[in-house]
C-alpha cells in the first residue's frame, strides 16, 4: 500500500549550501538561521586553560625572574610549547627563546649530540603517544626558524626532524591528557587509570618522582595493575630499552637525577612485595635487578667490580641466608629462647642483692636481633637504676640509659664488681659453669655458661658511646629484613673463620656489623635504594673487601666511601665510628689484618670458582663448614712450602725469609724455587695468596637477552 502513494516530487536548486545558515529542507527566513547560529556561538563557555603542574610553574619562573638557563631547559621549553602550557603566555618568549637556545648550543655543541638528545627525549618521553614524539619535534623546528641569528647553527636539526615527519607522516591526535593537569597523587592516577599502556607505570612513577610524592602515597592497586600490563606484554629486554630511552630523555646527562629518579623507582615497586609471588615473583625479581644495575652504572661510587663477574646467583644465596635467620620458627630454637629468657632472671636474682644501684642491661646481637641460636648475652651493669622492667623486645631501656648521660665506670671499680659476682656465681654451680675472669681485658669481663647452653658476658658499663652506638644501629636497621639478615650472615663467616676475636688481634662483632653496614650504605645509596637482597650484599661483601687496601685507605661511614689513612704508620686498619674519633678496628694487628683479608680474597674466589646450584641440598651453615675446610686445605698444603725454604739462597734472605714467615705468604712463595712454585695446586688455593676476578663473567646486570 505504501508502494502506490504517490508524492510530489521536489526541485533542489544548484546553489546548495552547507553553511551552518543554509542547507536545510525546511523554508526558512534566513536572518532567523543567522540569528539561531549566533546565538548558539554567545551561549559558548570558553574555559580558560590553567596549569597545574608546580613543575612547570618552578621552571617559568627560574627562566623569567631569575634569568637562569640551563642547557637541558631548550626541550623543557618545547614540551611546554607543546602541550600548550599557558604558563608561557607570561613571558617574554622571543628573548626567552634567544637564551634557551644559545644555552643549548653551548652545552651541545656538534650536530650528534644536539640531535640524540631531541631524539632521545622524543622516544622516551612520548613512547606509544600516537603522534606525541613527533608533534614535539615539530614545535622545536617551529621555534628554531622563529630564531632568525641563531637558526643557522641549527639547520642539520631542522633538516632532520623534517626528514622524520616524512617518515612518520600521520593525523595529529591530542593526547589523552597534558602534564599541566598532573599536579597531584589524584590527579596522576586519575590519568593514569583512564589511558594506559604497557610501559604507563614508567610514566606513572615519573611523574610521582617529578612532583616529590611520597611512594606510599601512591595509589598501590594502580601500580601493580601497570606492573601487571607491562610484565604481560614485554620482555625484560623490551623494559630495559624502553626505561634506557626514558632515562636518556629526562635525564640527559644528569646523573645524580637519573640515580634519584631509580631509587624512587625501586621504592615504589617494592611495595608491591611480590617476591613470594607464584605468578609475577620472577618478574619482580628481574625489574628490580634491572634497575638496581641501572642506578650503579650511574653511581661513581660503584665500581665496574661490584656490577660484573659475579657467578654466584644472588637469590640462592638470599634463601640460604633466611633460613638461616630464621632458626627461632623451629622447636629448638623456641627452647634456646626460653633458656635465655631464665638465664635473665637468674642474672638478676644473682647482682641486684649486690649492687642494688645497678641495672643489669642487655645489649650486643640479642638486643638488636642480629643474634644466632649459639649467640652469646652481652650483659653490662649501669650504675643506674631503671624506672621501667627491662624488656629485651623494645629500645625502651636503652632508650633511657642514652637520655641519663651516665658516665662510664673507672677500672678498678669494674674489677672490683666482676671479682663479686664471680663469687656469687661459684656459690650456684646447677646454673653457673665454666666461670672465667679477665681482669687485664680493655673492658675487665666475666664469661661463663648458663646451664651448659647459653654463654654469657658481664661487664661493667665503660663505653661512654655504647647506648648512642646501639641505637644509632637499630636506626639503620629497624624495618629492614634484608639489611638485618646480611649482618647475621656476615658473623657468622666471621666466627667460622675465627675472625671475631679482638684478643687475638681481629675485628670484634661491633666491627664486623659496622663493616656490614658500610657495604649495605654503599650497595643501596644510603637505604635510598629498595629490593637489595641479603644474598646480593653477603656476595658483594667479599668482592668490596677483597679490593680494599687497608695499608692506605680508611673506611669513612658517614661519607659511605673510602679516604686516605690519617695514620698509615701506626694504624693498621682505620675505619672511624659513629661516634667520636673511636678507631672501630683498633684491636687489629698485622697479621690479624693479614689473617682477614687473606680469608675475604679466599671466600671471593670461592664464591666465583664453586657457586651454590641451588638452595635445597645444603644449609648455609653447612656451605660454612665446607668453605672452611677448603680454606684449612688450602692453608695446609701452603705450610710446608714456607717450613722448608730454598737452600741456596744467600744467608740475608734466608733470615728475611725466616722473619716474614707468616706475615708475608705472598713473598715467600715468590723466592721459591721454580719446581716448589709451579707446584700443581687446586685453583681455588690461589685466592689465598693473591685476588683474582672471576673469568667468564655472567653478571645479572648486563643487557638482557
């Protein structure tokens, strides 16, 4: 039915227009269409841009009040041109631009480096924008033709980025969002949750470092959603060249900006603690040590050393060490705990009837909890009397005892007190056994064992920087696993090899946490640095000391680096403390130093010549006994070389010989003769007498593949 309607058929004249006035079927008058149309444009609402962004602001301002110009702020300067900043719009741009650019030509003087550092900056700063690198470059051609004197210098450049807008020739789209909108944690990750892509979280921590946001301000379900998308579509390799491209676009040639912003970003990835992750452990684990190796190719203060030709494989070593540090989770050592717990109690029921004045204050590895199932109790006695119970758990008493300035006993006093409660123990042979006194100590100290299970040392407070001492360490260490863990392992080296024992001339258990400490500071910029392992820092322990000449150089923890000996002649080894001018290894003879660093180079080499496969087949105590064993091994097959000597040496160097015997290992197998030095040795025997570096090096830190 509809088929057979028949209409009136309708002329369309030829002068059909499309303007906003005509073209409509409808017969219209029209200045009425021309009144509707302006109308509708005066009930526009121009919203007026505004920049947001502090960063931008900061830079406008140094350029336009204070006249200073650095050479990096040319590009800083086009992306603001374009993004549109309108913060621009105050300045005086003709003259500004005349003095960013000749700043620029001075700093980058040759056409290679003025055109990677654009193209540099125009892929790392705009990765996967559609057209963002390329719109960039076109404004800072735009900018250079607008500079008539200093255009010519700049010509190879502009002939470039014309060559690259042929090559990349597209439709221009606005980007999601512009840097003038980011000037806050909401407003980032409002941006970053509505576009993103698989390198957003890159850009996300960014612009977080950019605007001095704290990591944990952070919005931590966004960050492991990026994580999640840039671990699911890139390699690690992908993540290296877009990070590397990243890195060279911001932080052209600004070190110590390049290092911050990596730090920063370990931080903020380390708060995602998926390292026990079944699905994303082993990614974790790769962008971290990826941006660790990163951030030390950047830091002088990291030698080629600490980066390369590490064999042993760090994450073995970190899960050796915390089973180690664990051993309270067991049944045995829920009873340790609980002897040394009665120990305390029967301490006290033993010193307070005597020296009621006193308080009876644990200190030393169990008070920091860096202590092993076989530690000993540091007890001191303080000539002052707590206003609280003492509770090994907190910093409460030590706390107190810092805040009293108490000042430290004189000897006689501490003689007088230890030969007393060495009576009293006698009288209790069922708790007290193996009582020993050593009044002629530098600290006179009382040693024995709590019913043949627990060692303990009392001694009278002497240290006028033992409680600053003790908590300036826990302030170091207190929320760091890692860091506390290291520190177990490394004593434990050290007693294995008898090397914590200031008696006999070596470091003391202060002097190998502080040693353990300087090389946390050094490996992690001052904790600045997140996602360092305990098995990284026990293994690079050994590379840092095994290229330590202790004869010349001193340990500095405050600067966190090595400094020329005040004292090279009368000071072995000099390593300044917290406090003070207190020498931290001032126990240390010749050969205790010989002895150290003789053990340091042997473990070095052992660690490259016979790394650990795997975590399960032994413990770490026992990868300990076996160390040393080849190290006794070692030691023994060297010895009768040096007993029996050359014969026909003349009669002076047989007696130089004689007398360095056991100083000097390395000149005497020097004057030995051919047959006696060329001897077959297995090659982990040489680490003892010299240092080497590991060959073939497969170090975690190179380009990934």
């Amino acid at each position: 039915m509809l088929a057979c309607i028949s209409r009136p058929t309708k002329t369309i004249s030829s002068n059909f227009s499309t303007s906003p006035a005509e073209g409509s079927s409808r017969s219209a008058s029209k200045h009425k269409a021309e009144k509707r149309f302006k109308n509708s444009k005066l009930n526009v609402k121009v919203r007026k841009r505004v920049c947001h962004s502090p960063y931008h602001h900061s830079l406008v301002s140094r350029w336009k009040d204070q006249k200073n110009f650095q050479g990096f702020d040319f590009v800083l300067y086009c992306h603001l041109r374009y993004e549109k900043c309108p913060s621009i719009h105050s300045i005086d741009t003709k003259s500004i631009e005349h003095e960013l650019i000749r700043t620029f030509l001075v700093h980058f003087q040759t056409f290679s480096q003025q055109w990677r550092l654009l193209r540099a900056y125009a892929f790392g700063r705009f990765w996967q924008v559609k057209t963002g690198g390329v719109e960039f470059l076109r404004v800072v051609r735009a900018v250079i033709e607008n500079n008539a004197h200093l255009r010519p210098q700049l010509q190879q450049v502009c002939a470039m980025i014309l060559k690259t807008l042929e090559w990349n020739h597209q439709l221009s789209d606005d980007p999601p969002w512009v840097d003038c909108q980011l000037h806050d944690t909401r407003s980032i990750s409002n941006a970053f949750d509505k576009h993103n892509t698989p390198v957003s979280l890159i850009k996300y921590i960014y612009h977080g470092y950019n605007l001095n946001i704290e990591p944990k301000a952070l919005d931590e379900k966004l960050l492991l959603r990026l994580f999640e998308k840039l671990s699911s579509n890139l390699s690690i390799r992908d993540v290296w060249l877009v990070l590397g491209y990243h890195l060279a676009g911001c932080f052209w040639g600004n070190k110590k900006g390049c290092v911050e912003y990596l730090e920063y970003f370990t931080q903020c990835v380390f708060l995602l603690g998926l390292s026990n992750d079944p699905q994303w452990a082993v990614k974790f684990t790769q962008l971290l040590s990826l941006v660790h190796g990163l951030a030390y190719q950047n830091r002088n203060v990291i030698t080629k050393s600490l980066r390369e030709g590490f064999l042993q494989n760090f994450d073995i070593m970190d899960q050796q060490i915390y089973q180690l540090c664990n051993w309270h989770l067991t049944p045995q050592g829920k009873e340790t705990l609980t002897a040394r717990c009665n120990c305390r109690n029967s301490l006290k029921e033993v010193i307070n009837p005597i020296f009621a004045e006193y308080s009876v204050i644990e200190y030393g590895s169990t008070r920091l909890k860096l202590d092993q199932e076989y530690s000993d109790l540091d007890i001191a006695l303080v000539p002052y009397k707590l206003t609280a119970e003492d509770d090994i758990n907190t910093m409460g008493a030590i706390k107190e005892c810092q805040k009293a300035e108490i000042n430290p006993a004189d000897r006689a006093t501490a003689v007088t007190m230890i030969d007393s409660i060495h009576r009293e123990m006698i009288k209790r042979p069922e708790l007290f056994s193996d009582i020993d006194v050593f009044p002629s100590a530098r600290v006179p100290l009382l040693r024995c064992k709590y019913i043949n299970s627990v060692t303990v040392d009392v001694s009278v407070h002497s240290n006028e920087h033992l409680f600053n001492n003790i908590l300036t360490i826990w302030s170091i260490i207190e929320g760091k696993t890692a860091l506390r863990y290291f520190l177990v392992a490394i004593k434990c080296w050290a007693k294995k090899f008898g090397l914590v024992r200031p008696f006999h001339g070596t470091i003391n258990s202060h002097g190998w946490t502080m040693l353990a400490i300087f090389t946390w500071k050094l490996l992690t910029d001052d904790s600045k640095m997140s996602g360092v392992t305990a098995g990284e820092c026990f293994v690079k322990f050994f590379r840092l000391f095994r290229d330590f000449d202790y004869q010349s150089k001193a340990i500095s923890i405050r600067d966190i680096c090595f400094i020329p000996k005040a004292d090279p002649a009368n000071v072995i080894v000099e390593f300044e403390g917290l406090f003070g001018k207190e020498n931290v290894c001032r126990h240390v003879t010749a050969q205790g130093a010989e002895l150290i660093f003789r053990c340091v180079r042997f473990t070095d080499r052992y660690l490259s010549q016979r790394p650990l496969k795997d975590s399960t087949s032994q413990t770490f105590l026992q990868w300990l006994e076996l160390l040393k064993a080849e190290f006794d091994k070692a030691q023994n097959q060297i010895q009768p070389q040096v007993q029996n000597p050359p014969t026909n040496l003349p009669a002076s160097m047989q007696a130089v010989l004689q007398q360095t015997a056991m100083q000097q290992p390395q000149i005497q197998i020097a004057v030995m003769q051919p047959q006696i030095q060329n001897a077959v040795m297995p090659q982990i025997q040489n680490a003892v007498m010299q240092p080497q570096t590991a060959s073939a090096p497969q170090y975690i830190f190179r380009t990934p593949k």
